[in-house]
C-alpha cells in the first residue's frame, strides 16, 4: 500500500502545483512573500532549553482518516501554544491529508509560535508559496528528492528566508542528509512502505545521524517517556500529531509530553 499511495501523492501534488503556477506566477509569490511579516526563529525555538515540542495541525491521514471529526486548526494551535509548544506544524496537502495552505495564514495572525509547513515539497515554487502564506520552515522529504533537487531547494529555501527540516527515514537518507550538513534532520519513524511506525528507528539512525545538527524525531511519539527516552540518545525536538489532534484537550496532552506541570 505504501509505496502505491505515495505515488498518487506525488502525482497529486504536482497536479496541483502546476495549476497553482497558472493561477499566479513566481514572480508574484516572491514579491508577497518579501511583502509579508520576517520569518520567526523556527531553529532557535527547537533549540532553547528542555524539550522542545512540535504540535501538528493534522486533520486527517491516508492510514487512519479523519483525526478529528471537531477539527479547528486554530483552535488547536492556540491550545498548543498554551501548551507551551515551541513550535506547530501544519499539514497542508489537500488530497489525501484533507490539508489547506489557507491554515498557515489564518494560525499565524493568532499564534505566536513558528511555523513548519509539513507537505510534499520539490518544487522552488511551493518554497515561496509557503513563506508568502507565513510559514517560518518547509519540511523536505529525502524519499521524494534527489540530491540536486534537494540541494536546489535548500539553497531557495535560505533565500526566502525559510528554515529547512530535512527528513530521513533509513539508513541511506540518514547518509544522504549527512553530506549536507544540515542544522536540522528529522527521522520520520513511519515506514513510508508500511505505514508502520516504530520509534526504534530514530534510535537505530543514531550512529549516522551528523553531528552539530539538531535532531527531530518524528511520529509514534506518545508519552513523555518516549521523549526522555529517545532525548537520551541526542533528540532534541520531537513532532507530535496523532497524540494531540485526537486528545480531547490537546494542552494538557501536550503539557504532559513536556513533564510540566498543570
């Protein structure tokens, strides 16, 4: 199922990226995005002291459907800013994660803190897209891109003024994403063939993980045990969506991630 379903992800977003570029040009988006507020420190709010928490603002997933069937997504940044979250992430692909770009705009005028665009991203175009609609970092999924690409859009990425994630989900993208340098590395612990999700793999990529980045584990992360546990091994951040999105108060959830108290 997993690699069938990625396929008409990809498929789908280029569909819509290619009808997005007939509606408004390159040129516009840049010029919105330079027109728009600065970026927020995505890298120095994962990186301030103790654990630092992404809460995602996820409606619905190929594997499980609809989350949450009273989903508000910015009433549910703002109960996870009072969480204390350092930062959120935001699910914007509509086909299969029922997602909109919309979100960003709406959750940035009434929530403080920075925001990741969590989509399927090859193109320059989606970069700019997503610092004019407020995103602060974009998410970049290794499986989807090449090396060239991957460069490409790190290098525009850092022009718009964008944070990147790099995320990795085996041994040969840990590798890859390590020969970049990168100050942020992701390990998505969903096998991306399976759907199954283990946090066991962010634990194996440990040793080929690079040093000086500031790594991210991300999915099957439910308790704050599995956040001390997996910070024991270098973590520092960890992306939460399941957990929360289904919770029926996400800031006492996202408050017992951190082990702080009421």
């Amino acid at each position: 199922m997993g690699s069938r379903i990625l396929e008409e992800i990809f498929a789908a977003r280029r569909q819509r990226v290619s009808e997005a570029q007939s509606q408004v040009s390159l040129a516009t988006l840049k010029a919105r995005a330079r027109e728009a507020q600065p970026a927020r420190d995505f890298v120095k709010a994962l990186a301030d002291p103790g654990l630092a928490l992404i809460a995602e603002v996820k409606k619905a997933s190929p594997s499980k459907g609809v989350l949450s069937t009273r989903f508000d997504p910015v009433a549910l940044a703002t109960a996870y800013a009072a969480g204390g979250a350092a930062a959120i992430s935001v699910v914007t692909e509509p086909d299969f994660f029922q997602g909109e770009l919309e979100w960003l705009r709406t959750i940035r005028t009434s929530c403080p803190c920075p925001l990741l665009r969590k989509d399927f991203i090859f193109s320059p175009y989606q970069v700019w897209e997503s610092r004019a609609a407020g995103a602060d970092a974009i998410l970049l999924i290794l499986a989807m891109l090449n090396d060239d690409d991957l460069k490409t859009l790190v290098a525009e990425a850092k022009t718009a003024g964008l944070a990147c994630l790099l995320e990795v989900h085996d041994e040969a993208e840990a590798e890859r994403a390590a020969r970049l340098h990168p100050v942020l590395v992701g390990v998505n612990n969903r096998d991306l063939q399976t759907f199954d999700v283990r946090i066991e793999t962010s634990e194996k990529l440990v040793p080929l993980l690079p040093l000086g980045s500031l790594w991210v584990s991300e999915s099957g992360i439910f308790t704050h045990e599995d956040c001390v546990r997996l910070a024991k091994r270098g973590f520092k951040a960890f992306l939460v969506g399941e957990a929360l999105v289904t919770d029926s108060d996400p800031t006492a959830r996202l408050r017992a991630l951190r082990g702080a108290s009421a």
